[in-house]
C-alpha cells in the first residue's frame, strides 16, 4: 500500500542534512519553527515531516491496511529517499528517538550522527512500564522508571473520560497535554499552546487517526528489539530535560548503553520543546552534527 508522507525542508540543499523525526501520535510542526530556523541559519538542511496518520500525510484504514512500528520506520528512510539523502543526521523525540536508535542498529550506513531527546532505551519494555503504571500494578526490578503521578493521574483522567465534543473542546484536551508535558520548572505561555494546537487540529486530514499507532504497535508489541544498542556506531548525544514528566531517567539508561554517547541535561525542560529551551538545544544540535 502506497502512503503519501508530507515533508518540508528548510536552509539550502548543499547543507548538512538534518531529519527530525516526532514522537508517537505527533505532527511534524511540532519541532518548534524558531528551533528548526536556528539549525537552518547554523548551516544545516533541516527536514521534518508528518508520520503516516498524523498532520497531512495519508490516514490508513488500520482495520483493511494494518500496520507495524516497522512500517512507521521505514517511512522515515523513505522520507530520506524522497528527499535524495543516501545517509543524514537524525534528530528524534520520544517514540521518534526510538525510531531513531532502531535505524541507527538495522541500518547504521543512514545515520551520521544520532541525537535522542527525552526518549526511552530501544528494548527497554517503555511501553510496558507505561501500561503498568497506569493500571496501578508494581513495575518489576530492573524495570525503566516509571512517569511522574501527575502524567499518571492525568491519563488515568483522560482514559475514563467521554470523547471530546467539537474543535473547542478538543483543543482545550490537547492544551492540557501540553501543559502537563510542559513541565512546572519554566513558564508556560497558554497563548502560544493554543496557537500551536489548532493549528495541529486545522491541517489534520484526520485528528483521530493517530489513535492507529496504538494499534501499530499492538500489532507487534515485541518490534524493538533488546540488547542491542552497543551496536550503534554514529556518534550519539542524547538529551533529557531536568523536569521530564514521561520517561525520567531514561537519558542516562541510553547513554550509558551506546558506547561513546553523550548525555546532555537540559535544565527546566520537560517533554516539550518551549522556547527557553531552543538556543541551548540547537547549539548542542549544531556542535554536534559538525563534529562528524
């Protein structure tokens, strides 16, 4: 089955590539305009674009077209055949760092250098622990830990919660979420939140379709595969933010099982991507991407 996936680049073609790749369920303007413009103005060919069921690339009928984790992976490589890029430098969040690490492992001649912001360890059971979590059951020793009971409590919320009614409604959900993910350690500017979600709602060709990632990674709960990120060999920096709400500690998990990697703490973040954060951010992104 043919997906149409929407991409935009920016800063010229003769640049350093960079691909930004967003988390689970997540539209690709969600890497911040101000934080892609400064890679950009750095010297960098920046790439970003709408997983499949998200934003404006194609929705899947997922009951007449299922599909894996895999497949939402290797729409990422296509994104870079689209875009005549033989290898690039990938740049990912949450689920989109995991995607990352994952290529970085099957396919390592693609990958320049890895940076992993506010992710969980591939093979690391995340999404166990997450569903653990929300259930009230003990996580096992040894297990990643868990989010914060505040993301717990919200979710645990939002689950028991009727569907929401109508663009309004909808969009003050999503605020929330973005409050909550925000953090509590730096302003947060609902203004800017409310900008940002209805325009996530407006070029939606279909807002509930990202409910099939779910689904996707239902289809094959044992995709990631565990032991393996001693493997990666591009140059790695993965970045966590002093407040995250959704996988604390993790960073240092993934750091500290790819040889070499680097681990950068940045002070008031949690799982967004707020303007406080961008010099420091990209500055990192750009000395990184040079070092190569």
């Amino acid at each position: 089955m043919h997906i149409n996936i929407w991409s935009e680049e920016f800063g010229a073609a003769t640049d350093e590539p960079i691909v930004l790749v967003m988390g689970s369920m997540s539209q690709g303007v969600l890497w911040p305009d101000e934080f892609v413009g400064r890679l950009a103005a750095g010297g960098r060919r920046v790439i970003r674009y709408d997983h499949r069921d998200t934003g404006a690339s194609d929705t899947v009928d997922f009951g007449a077209n299922p599909y894996t984790w895999h497949d939402i992976k290797d729409d990422l490589l296509r994104v870079m055949d689209a875009h005549g890029l033989d290898s690039a430098h990938v740049v990912g969040h949450s689920a989109g760092g995991l995607l990352g690490q994952l290529v970085a492992v099957e396919r390592p001649e693609r990958v320049r250098t890895l940076t992993v912001i506010g992710s969980s360890p591939l093979g690391g059971g995340e999404g166990a622990v997450l569903v653990r979590a929300l259930m009230g059951e003990p996580q096992p020793e040894g297990s990643l830990p868990e989010p914060t009971p505040e993301f717990v409590a919200f979710f645990r919320e939002l689950m028991a919660a009727p569907p929401a009614t109508g663009r309004r409604e909808q969009i003050e959900r999503m605020i929330a979420e973005q409050r909550l993910l925000h953090g509590t350690a730096l302003p947060f500017d609902e203004d800017a939140a409310r900008r940002l979600q209805e325009r996530i709602y407006d070029r939606a060709n279909d807002l509930a379709a990202v409910a099939n990632h779910r689904l996707a990674a239902m289809a094959l709960p044992g995709f990631e595969p565990v032991g393996v990120l001693h493997q990666v060999k591009a140059p790695t920096m993965v970045v966590e933010g002093t407040h995250e709400p959704v996988k604390p500690g993790h960073g240092a998990i993934i750091a500290e099982r790819i040889p070499g990697a680097r681990l950068l703490m940045i002070d008031g973040m949690g799982h967004t991507l707020p303007p406080e954060v961008h010099e420091e951010l990209a500055g990192a992104v750009l000395a990184h991407t040079a070092a190569s």
